[in-house]
C-alpha cells in the first residue's frame, strides 16, 4: 500500500518537474519581453534594456537553457525570480495562492460533494421529477461556460436578489471584502461570505453538474448489481444495502474523474478571479502574460502542476481507501 | 432459427422478428429519444441560421451605423447596436459561425489524433505505448488552457487555422487512453490476430481491423468534443487569447459585452444564450447517440432494466 503511493508520488513528482521544464521553455520562447521596454516612451537605451532584461533573467537574446538553468537554479534554493516590477515572485504569490486556494477547496469540496448527493438521488429516483430536474440543470450548466455563467450570475444578483432583499444580505461581486469596512470579527466575516458566495458558486456549480452525471450513471450500475440483491435478500434494508455497500463501489470511479476535474476546477477558478475581481493565481496569470512576465508565469505553471499533483495523489489516496483490491498490490 | 448476416440484427426492442440493418436500428434508437432529436436540429438549425443569417439583414458585421450606436434591439438591428455602431445581429452571426466551424474541426482533429495515438499505444504495445503514455501523462499535468494562453503571442495575426490546431493538440489525451483501452481488449481477438498471422502490416490493421470496431465509440467521443471545444474556444477568446480582432467568436463577444453587462444587456445576452444552445444541442445530442450506437451504455441498460 505505502509502496504504491510511494510509486505514484515519486511518478508525480517526475512528471510536474517535466511539465514545469516544458511550461518554462514555452512560456520563455512565447513571451517577450524586451517588446515592454522598447515600447516605452520615451525608448530606453539598447544597453539599459539589456541590463535590465539580463537582471530579471528575461533576456531573450540569451540562449533559453541558459536562462532556464538560471531561473531553475534560483528556484531550487527557493527563489523564483521577481516580477516586471522588481518584487520577489514568491512574496506575492503567497498573498495570492491564499485567495485561489479558497476558491478552489469550497469549489472542489462543494463540488464534489452536493455532485455525488445529486449524482445519488438521480440514480435511487430515476425517472423521477426530481431526476429529470436535476438531469436537465446539468446538462444546461454543463453547457455553460464559466465566464459566462460568472457574468449571469453577476446580472441575476444585482438585478434581482440585490433589488428585492434588503442591504443587509446583498451580494457582492467585486473583491473578496469591503476595503473600508469596520467593526466586529461577526460583521467582517458576513462581509466576507457576502463577497465569497458568488464567485464560489460560479465554479462550484459547473462542478456539481459533472460529477452528478458520472455519479448518477455510476450508482444505477451498481444498482442492478448482483451484490446488492444478496445484501438486501441476506436482511440488509434496501437503504442500507444502497449506503453501505452501493455508494462506495460507485464512488470508486469518482476517484479517477477528480484528478481530471481538478484542471477543469483551475482554469475554472482563472475566470471567476478574473471576472468577480478577487486577486489569486488566475488573475495574476492572465494580467502576466499581457505584461510578458514570465517568471510570473513559470510561477503559475509551478503552483497549477503541483495542485495537480495533489489532486491527483488524493484520487490514489481515495482510490486506495475505496477499494481494497489496489492495497493488496 | 436462420443464420444472421453479421449486420443484420433482429430487432431487440420490437421483437417483432423483423430483419433489419444497424444502420436502421441506431437511426430507430436516436429517433426515439426526443431530447436527441430536438438536439440535431437544434444544431442544423444553428448552422443555417449562422450562415444564412447575415443574408438577410443588410447590416455587416464590420459596419457602423454611427448615428445609432449603443440602441437596443428594434427593427433595423434585431439585437441592438454595440458602442461603435456595430449590428450586434450581424457579429453575433459572425460569431456564431466561427465558434461553430472551430468547434467541429477541432472535435474532428482532436478525436483523430486520439485515435490514431492511443491505437498505436495499444496495439504495439512496449515503447511505444511507454512513451505515448507518457506523452499523455504530460499533458494532462498542464491545463491545456494555460499552454494554448501562453502560446496566444506565436498566432496573434495568423490565421484562425492556427489556434484550430493548438486547441485540438491539446485536447486528445483521455480521448487516447480509453482508445487504448479499447484497443487492448480487441488485439486478443481472433479477427486481428488472424489479419496479423496473415501479415497485414500494422498501420493496415490499426487503420481498417481496430478503429472501424470502436467507430461507435469515436463517433461518440467526436459529437460531444465539439461542444468541449466549443467552451474552450470561447473561453480563451474571451481573455483575447483565441480568435482576434477584428473577427469576432461567441467569446469575444461576450467579453466585448460584460464590462456593461448591467447597462446594455443586449452586448452579451444574445451571444451568451446562442453559446449555451449550441453546447446544450451538441451534447444531449451526444447522449442521445451513445444511447443509439452503444446498446451496452448504462443509459439504456437502465432503461431495459426498470421495464
């Protein structure tokens, strides 16, 4: 068992140095940024710019392995690099991954979670109002993008939530709380949740629709299966039997599907920043590469690629707890 | 009890003995879901009014009817005019074709490339399925939304082919693996093993013997694609990293809208809704056919089981 995870980590492991070796070279030879200086006004000196680029090892003249054995040699002694404004990468990304990663575990958590319950209650009540309801919400939600469902979101608060409840329980949908606001720790977190709801909801429920369609497809597999029939027929009661014995055969291919999602969930999470204003990852990675920044960027790559290490080690984690056939190996 | 053609089927859901082809069986299938149904012609419909669309009103969708900017919709512009005096009717055409056109060439590329990728992985096996896999395992590390937004600088005034390409190079890898899969469980099979005995060189047997017995799957996997790469493609032209201007896609459309959203619904409401039916069309279409094609998909098992 611990030799499996061990395997699959030191396999992670492997692949996110690649993926982060592959991003930096793209993101190296995509971007550039002497254009940002030599489109200022007026233009600096071609030495000074040179000086500059090579000081923030943004050189494009310097042959990239060079600049990436630079920029891979800061990192592993844990630098990585300033920005286009000469701050350390590090000390704002650790402003700003505190931002994404709130969005993501409410999203991943929520997702997940309310998706597996509608994915359930759609299989035990298939054909049921109730299933049909949920099904076609799904469908509709799966066919909706998230910028877009972030944007309608935004209309349906403002035009109407916001106009028929009163101010106390407004939504926000502009940053994560109200820059000027004071007062007891209870009124700063309603301020907080008031800010929180929206964006949360934009990618949680595109989450929610996906796993209830596997999970629903799942469960009615495992319903008509033999094993259940034998617990109900040996005295199990039918919900029971459902919880017991069906809800964690069916989750197993779950596993599998929220270390897929979960680079669904990250580019998700890139719109809604963006769109609701809070200040993470994704917002900083789009404005970066507008601005050419490309330590930002490999900063970016790093933090997407070993979430999804995570992510994924979690889905071997659960897999190993859902199914005991992997433990034995 | 005659001897069946391998084609022909008798028909399980009539039972009424009758022969009939698969052709007509799936078509029967797809026919009887109505969602399905609705679905394709949803999806034709789409395509014609998209085409046909601009026709029929005189308005471009680079004009400018500068004395009426920024109206909502009336008789002269169906669905109102942008800041710049633009038909929103028009662009949202214009728009819609794009998205359309990229949507299905995308779909095309991607579920080909997975094709012939997880295929090859499967059937020789070894190496090359090591190193396939691998490739695989790469790709799907980096979300292929950052790669294609990093690389958004290399196509900016290419052709719109380009960004075509990149999205279905990266959109192919679960596609491939369950390819593969497929193709592990076929290579055992006798047909394949007596193709290979009698030395029918490889690419012949991946080509003619592998793929055309998991074409159900493939047809499947391309429908629902298109709507994948449909929501892709608005999604990084509306960061402006996809199609550029002056041409215009449902994305950046609705970017072009939100900053206003509250204001002048019209920007974004026409375009955004359009986006949402096309997707919702393909997809329950998708499901539709995996019913139709796959008698053996959980759907319709289900459906035979409550009777």
């Amino acid at each position: 068992m611990l030799k499996f995870l061990l395997r699959r980590f030191a396999n992670y492991l492997v692949l996110v140095a690649l993926a982060t070796t592959m991003g930096y070279f793209l993101a190296a030879t995509s971007l550039n940024a002497r254009a940002n200086y030599e489109g200022r006004n007026p233009r600096p000196s071609q030495t000074s710019i040179d000086a500059k680029l090579n000081e923030l090892n943004l050189n494009n003249h310097t042959p990239v392995v060079k600049r990436f054995t630079r920029w891979a040699g800061d990192f592993v002694r844990g630098d990585m690099g300033k920005t286009f404004d000469e701050r350390p990468v590090w000390g704002e990304m650790k402003q700003r991954m505190g931002v994404s990663l709130r969005l993501l575990l409410l999203g991943s958590l929520f997702g997940a979670a309310l998706g597996v319950a509608m994915g359930v209650i759609g299989a035990v009540k298939q054909y049921s109002f109730t299933d049909h309801f949920t099904t076609a919400w799904a469908f509709v939600l799966l066919s909706t993008p998230v910028f877009l469902l972030a944007v309608l979101l935004k209309f349906g608060a403002v035009k109407y939530w916001n106009a028929h409840v009163p101010d106390s329980v407004h939504l926000y949908y502009v940053g994560e709380k109200n820059p000027g606001l004071t007062g007891t720790s209870f009124v700063l977190l309603r301020d907080r949740i008031a800010h929180l709801i929206l964006p949360t909801l934009g990618i949680v429920l595109g989450q929610v629709a996906f796993y209830s369609r596997y999970q629903r497809n799942s469960f009615l597999d495992v319903m008509g299966s033999d094993f259940l029939r034998t617990a109900q027929a040996k005295g199990l009661r039918r919900r029971t039997a459902l919880i017991k014995h069906g809800l964690r055969t069916a989750l197993i291919p779950m596993a599998t599907f929220f270390a897929y999602s979960f680079g669904l969930l990250l580019t998700g999470a890139t719109f809604t920043e963006k769109i609701f204003g809070w200040h993470g990852m994704g917002e900083w990675f789009i404005d970066s590469i507008a601005k050419n920044d490309i330590n930002v960027v490999a900063a970016v790559i790093v933090f997407s690629a070993v979430l999804i290490l995570i992510a994924g080690l979690i889905a071997d984690l659960l897999y190993a707890a859902l199914d005991p056939r992997v433990r034995i190996r | 009890m005659e001897v069946l053609r391998e084609a022909e089927v008798l028909d399980p859901d009539h039972e009424t003995g009758e022969i009939i082809s698969r052709g007509r069986l799936v078509w029967r299938r797809f026919l009887r879901r109505k969602s399905a149904v609705a679905g394709g012609v949803i999806l034709i419909a789409l395509f014609v009014v998209a085409f046909a669309g601009p026709h029929l009103t005189r308005w471009q969708y680079l004009d400018q009817d500068l004395s009426n900017a920024l109206q909502g919709p009336s008789g002269n512009h169906w669905f109102g005019t942008t800041q710049i005096g633009q038909d929103v009717f028009a662009r949202t055409m214009r728009g819609l074709q794009k998205s359309l056109v990229i949507g299905l060439l995308t779909a095309f590329f991607s579920t080909g490339t997975a094709a012939v990728v997880g295929a090859s992985a499967g059937y020789f096996g070894g190496w090359v399925d090591r190193v396939l896999m691998w490739i695989v395992d790469l790709l799907l590390v980096l979300p292929s939304f950052l790669i294609i937004a990093i690389l958004s600088p290399q196509f900016r005034g290419k052709t719109w082919l380009l960004f075509v390409v990149l999205l279905a190079a990266f959109s192919w890898m679960i596609t491939a693996r369950i390819v593969r899969g497929l193709t592990l469980s076929l290579r055992e099979r006798e047909f394949i093993q007596a193709a290979r005995f009698m030395g029918v060189p490889s690419r012949t047997i991946i080509f003619r013997h592998l793929l055309p017995n998991m074409s159900s799957f493939l047809i499947i996997d391309a429908t629902l694609n298109v709507g994948g790469a449909i929501l892709a493609e608005s999604g990084l032209s509306f960061f402006g990293f996809g199609v550029q201007p002056p041409d215009v896609s449902l994305g950046t459309l609705i970017a072009d809208g939100t900053p206003s959203f509250l204001t002048y619904p019209w920007l974004f409401l026409f375009a955004g809704g359009l986006l949402i039916v096309a997707v919702l069309a393909v997809n329950v279409m998708g499901d539709g056919l995996r019913d139709a094609l796959d008698p053996n998909s959980s759907a319709v098992k289900a459906r035979t089981r409550t009777k």
